[in-house]
C-alpha cells in the first residue's frame, strides 16, 4: 500500500505565500514572499518536535498559527492582521502539486490501498484535502492528533500498519521531508523521499530506498 505525507508532499506549502503576494493589499509580501513562506515551515515544523519532546501537545493549527505570528514579527508585519488573516486562510487550502491528483486517480484505479499520514489535525487534514480535490481517492485519512505527538515518534507511524493490519515492510511511504523519510525507514517503511528541490540529505539514520523529485517520478516503478 502506498502512504503519503501531505504538507510539502502533496499539498503545496508555499502556495498561501505565493498567491497572498500577487493580491491586492498584500504588496508587503511581494518582495520578500519566499523567506516569510520558508521561515514559517520551519518553524511550524520545530515547534511540532519540541512539543513532543517536551510533552506539551498543541494540534498542528495552533502551531501553525504560532509559527506564522512570529514569523510575522521577524519580518516587521506583526500588526498588519490583514496579511496575517489572509496567509491564514489560504493555508487551510493549499493547492496540491500539479501531477498528484493524476497520480492517486491511477493508483486507485490499479486497485491499490491509499492513505495520508499527517501532522494536522484531523479537521485541518479533512479540509486540506477537499480543498485540494484529493480527498475521494485515499481509503484513510490518519492523524497524529489520535496520540497527541508528532512525527517522526515511531508511534505516529505505527498508525498505519495497526489501522491496515499490515507489516511495516508492506508501506510505501512518500514525504517531501527528509526528517520523515528517515523516521518512517526507521520503522521499517519502504521509503521514497521527493526532494523536489534537490537538497543533500541530511546526516540523518538510514536513508531513503529512493530519491525522486515527483509523487509521479516516485510511483512509476513502485507501483508495478
């Protein structure tokens, strides 16, 4: 069966920046849309890890909201709610990467298991993907919230193989993130990492069973 990541995976985590930045009202974000875009990933993504490690869970709306707040404040736009409300908004529905719907439309019809496995809670993941046309092909949508800690806790990816009463072995699992590559591997998923962007893998346990740089790429020879 075939496991999918959904932030940075399927559903396109610059996009709420990039459009924001192209509207009217929003010229404070046309010069400067990437840094307050990538800033605000990594720390939504930081306070995911130090949330678990500390025992402190908030659901991943909050921190999302938390992350672009001080985000905001970094680049001198705390008091702007105007772009705060509309980055916001736009966030709750990401596009999904232009090959993913294809992509999921065939595997289903090959007649294979789908799944998300994600970080959001579960009614930031049921919105994410309706708004992003993707939702009628995935058999599972699971989220973390049902343990109250994030990934890569090798709990989280347990999930999985207890909801399809399947082996570790038997997951494919896709994510954008090498941090997730490398705690879904270490579970016994097969891997596929889709760096989309060329990065260098970090120095992290195991490594990815393959390197793409598409959901479509990474699907051509898995699913076969």
């Amino acid at each position: 069966m075939f496991v999918f990541d959904a932030y940075g995976t399927l559903l396109d985590v610059d996009s709420a920046a990039r459009q924001a930045a192209t509207e009217q009202g929003m010229e404070a974000l046309k010069e400067n849309w990437r840094p307050i875009a990538k800033g605000w990933r990594e720390r939504q993504l930081r306070y995911s890890w130090l949330c678990s490690m500390m025992g402190k869970y908030e659901d991943f709306w909050e921190l999302t909201t938390r992350a672009l707040d001080a985000t905001l404040e970094e680049h001198a736009l705390a008091s702007d709610y105007n772009i705060r409300n509309r980055l916001l908004s736009l966030y709750s529905e990401l596009s999904a990467y232009d090959e993913v719907p294809e992509v999921l439309a065939n595997l289903r019809a090959d007649g294979h298991r789908l799944a998300v496995l994600s970080n959001a809670s579960p009614s930031m993941l049921e919105k994410a993907v309706m708004s992003a046309g993707i939702s009628e092909w995935f058999d599972e949508l699971l989220s973390v919230d049902v343990l109250k800690c994030y990934k890569p806790t090798p709990a989280v990816y347990q999930l999985v193989t207890e909801r399809f009463d399947c082996a570790p072995r038997d997951v494919t699992f896709f994510s954008s993130n090498n941090w997730d590559v490398s705690g879904a591997g270490a579970f016994g998923f097969k891997t596929i990492w889709v760096n989309r962007a060329g990065a260098a893998w970090d120095k992290l346990p195991g490594s990815p069973d393959r390197i793409v740089t598409s959901i479509a790429e990474g699907t051509k020879s898995a699913a076969h």
